[in-house]
C-alpha cells in the first residue's frame, strides 16, 4: 500500500502493460534510479511474457546496485488481473501489432505516391493502426475499470488521441492522461533562441521556459512563450527567419542526415512564418498534418525540408534485432544497464499525482473546455496543473481559424476511427480513410490502397466485418 510522509512516497504500486518493452520500460527505469524520493513495485505484463521477464531481471539487477538498492522490485506477469489489482498507476507502451503489419501502413501508400514519415497517428497508416489499436485499448480499458478503477493511468502508445479517447469510451471515468515529449523539443528551441538573441547564459534549461500549449497530439501549437517575464515570440520569429532556408538544430545543422529521428526544424519554421504560432511538434510529425505536397510530396520534397521518412526496416534491424540482443546482454551481465536521465516527466507525474510537488507539463485528456473551437469530448493537448490525485487541464484559449479548421479536420477524423473500429466497421472505416487529410486518389485507388493495407493487417482484425 502506497505510503507518502516527509516528502517520501514507498510502497507505490505500478503495473506496466507492455512491461516487455526494450525503449521506455528501459527509460522509465533509468528515470527511477534517479528519483529518490519515491519507491515500490513494477508489475510487468506484455503479451510477450519472456520480454518482459528479461525486463525484470534487468530491472531487479539495477536496484540491487548500492546507489539504488532496494528502491524498486520487478515481478513480470502473465495476466492484466495480476499487474493491475491494487495498482496505484498504470503505464501503457504496447507496440499494436508488429513491425511486419506497420510495414504495410507505412509503405503501402508510397506505390500511391503517399509518404509518411512516421505513420502512427494520422495519414493513411495512423489510421489503419488504430484499427488495431482500438480493440486492444478497449481490453485495458475494460480490465483497468474492473481492477484498479482508481489508478492514474499514464499513456506514452501511438496514436495518442486515439489511445485515449478509446479509453474514455470504454470507461468514462478512467483517470488517464497521455504524455508525449514532443513539446519539449520545442522548448529547447526556444532556449537557443534566448540565448542567441535575448543574451541568456548557457545554463537556461528548457524547464525555465513557460509556454501555453494548444491543439491535438502531434499537431500541437504554443500561443504564448515566455522566460523571465521576456516574450520569447519575437526572439523566435528571428530564429525563424534567419534559419528558414538553412535550418536550425542545436546538436548540429546537418544532424538531421545522421538519424532518422532528428531534423532542421524547417518545416516548423515555415508554419511559424506562415500562421505566426509556434509549432510544437517535431518536422516528421508535422508534416503528416499538412497537405502532401506542402512537404511531403516525394522524398526529394523531403530531403529539401531537411528531415527524413522512417523506413519500417531500419526499426526492425535497431529497434527489434538489435534491442533484442541488447536485451540478452543486459540479462546475462555482459552488459551493464546505463542509467541516464531521458528528460520525460513521467517520473515527474508520478511524484505530482502522490502530493510531493506540484507540476505543469503538456498533457493529452478530453476537452471540458480548456481550448475552444474544438469540440468537448475531443482528446486535446493542453497544459495542465498535475498535484496530488488531481490534474487540471489549464485553458489555453482559441486557435485562430485557419489552423482551428485544420485541428479539427483530424479531430473528426480520429474521432470517427475510434467509432468505426469500436463497431468493427469496415465499411464506416473504409468512409473515414477516403476523408483523411492527404487522401488525393480516384475512389478505385483509395479502395485498393485500403483494402491493400487491411489485408496487411488481417492478423489483428478477426472481430472485423
């Protein structure tokens, strides 16, 4: 039973679902080494028993280390009854499906002349993603309101929106929040910018910038920005015009070429210089959001906006094949777990939500008001004031019509997905597909291209008719 005295929470009780995950179940881990003001037990579920049975013997070895013994145990489970019963969080990072169905939902397309850089959220692949996504969360939900109705329950799955809103539908009174880090790169573009133009010291840390963060996830906008009581909007349109052509990244300008994950902010620049909001996603993101040919018409429009297309076969030569073998290592001891910060607020929520601190970060929960001109109900991204057992999501006020018109063209979109895979609609599904937002084909093609990627991904749609 969770315990909180003299700024200390023990005996917290956290089930992971996904507990076999090789990226932020390692994350959460180094976060909670680092962390000492808080402490308990991590039950770990995942479809795939043996990863998550790795995890805990590479979790149960870092906590018998003498800086941070004792702090954390891991015990890996075989059923959500048993990671969830008494829980005090839950954490969800699942992966729905495989790498082999996302090949299908990034790549199918392309024969169509539709890229994605991402292809998790919305274009033609978040959506058929979300057809498996749905009927999973809808399990969880169910399995969190029978065993833990109470437990604050954290979000990290893609598609963010959908993930939640599935879960409100499934149990309305779910207390859940979805965290992305998305904004803080942003952040710390702001940080460069205050630096370069405002002459603040090189210790100014992203966590010193206020910012008011508006939107949906992935396709999220800050309306007000500001350090110190200095308006870092004009330091930034600076930023923005200056390196609107070269790009900018703090880690380096041609950086964007040695990873798959980085980029030159380009195109955040030029949404800047054209709506005058500051874009709080990162490039690959965003420009799934926009139409196709803004940029994303070919990879050649890619590679002049100076970012890159994910393909599904390097996630599974790094994140599959080589994560598996570093997984064996750190289990077998020939490999030491590293402990570094990840700079995620998980952690950081936990301790708000046991009363140790009070805290405001961007978080994904259903609109009761706190950004207009969306419809209530919608799963927004906004700040929101996180303390003890309680999260209030902090208004953020009003996009300006050309970029609401925009948010909510994928608000109903995704609305729409969740309400097609949650009747195992097809057809309604295929109807949601034709109006997604790069969508640009003949009936005939946007039928085969559907149909294509459903067949890819078959294994996961056997309620569906």
């Amino acid at each position: 039973m969770m315990k909180v005295s003299n700024n200390q929470a023990n005996g917290i009780h956290i089930a992971y679902i996904g507990g076999g995950s090789r990226g932020w179940a390692w994350g959460l881990m180094s976060d909670f080494a680092l962390e000492k003001s808080i402490s308990g037990k991590i039950y770990l579920y995942d479809i795939d028993f043996d990863a998550a049975k790795a995890n805990e013997i590479i979790g149960n070895k870092l906590f018998s280390r003498e800086e941070y013994k004792d702090r954390w145990q891991f015990e890996a489970v075989d059923s959500l009854e048993k990671a969830l019963t008494g829980a005090d969080f839950v954490v969800l990072s699942i992966l729905p499906g495989t790498f082999d169905e996302m090949e299908y939902d990034v790549h199918a397309p392309e024969k169509y002349g539709i890229y994605q850089s991402v292809g998790d959220t919305i274009g033609p692949g978040g959506l058929i993603r979300a057809l498996r996504t749905v009927p999973m969360y809808e399990v969880i939900g169910r399995a969190i309101r029978d065993y833990a109705p109470r437990a604050w329950v954290i979000n990290y799955t893609n598609p963010m929106t959908i993930c939640v809103k599935t879960l409100y539908e499934v149990f309305p009174d779910i207390k859940v929040i979805g965290c992305c880090h998305e904004v803080f790169g942003t952040e710390k573009l702001l940080v460069e910018a205050a630096k370069k133009y405002l002459g603040y010291p090189d210790t100014l840390r992203r966590e010193d910038i206020e910012v008011s963060v508006i939107g949906i996830n992935h396709f999220t906008w800050l309306n007000y920005a500001s350090v110190n009581g200095d308006d870092l909007f004009p330091a930034y349109a600076r930023l923005a015009s200056e390196y609107a052509e070269s790009g900018f990244n703090p880690a380096g300008e041609d950086n964007w070429l040695n990873s798959y994950f980085e980029c030159s902010n380009r195109v955040k620049f030029d949404l800047f210089n054209r709506f005058g909001l500051i874009a709080a996603a990162g490039d690959r993101h965003l420009a799934e959001f926009v139409p196709g040919d803004w940029y994303m018409k070919d990879p050649e429009t890619v590679k002049q906006w100076k970012y890159s297309l994910t393909p599904v076969s390097w996630r599974k030569e790094f994140q599959l094949r080589k994560k598996k073998e570093e997984s064996r290592m750190l289990v077998s001891g020939e490999k030491e777990f590293e402990v570094k910060p990840t700079g995620e607020d998980g952690v950081k929520i936990i301790r708000a939500l046991c009363g140790l601190e009070d805290l405001i970060t961007n978080v994904n929960v259903r609109n009761q008001g706190q950004v207009s001109g969306i419809p209530l109900g919608c799963v927004v991204e906004t700040n929101a004031l996180i303390r003890r057992d309680s999260v209030s999501p902090i208004y953020a006020g009003q996009l300006p019509p050309e970029l609401n018109g925009m948010v909510n063209r994928h608000a109903n979109v995704q609305n729409a997905i969740v309400k097609a895979a949650m009747a195992r609609d097809l057809e309604m599904a295929y109807r949601v597909f034709i109006n997604e937002n790069r969508m640009n084909l003949s009936l005939k093609d946007s039928r085969e291209l559907f149909d294509t990627m459903v067949e890819g991904t078959r294994a996961y749609l056997g309620e569906y008719k």
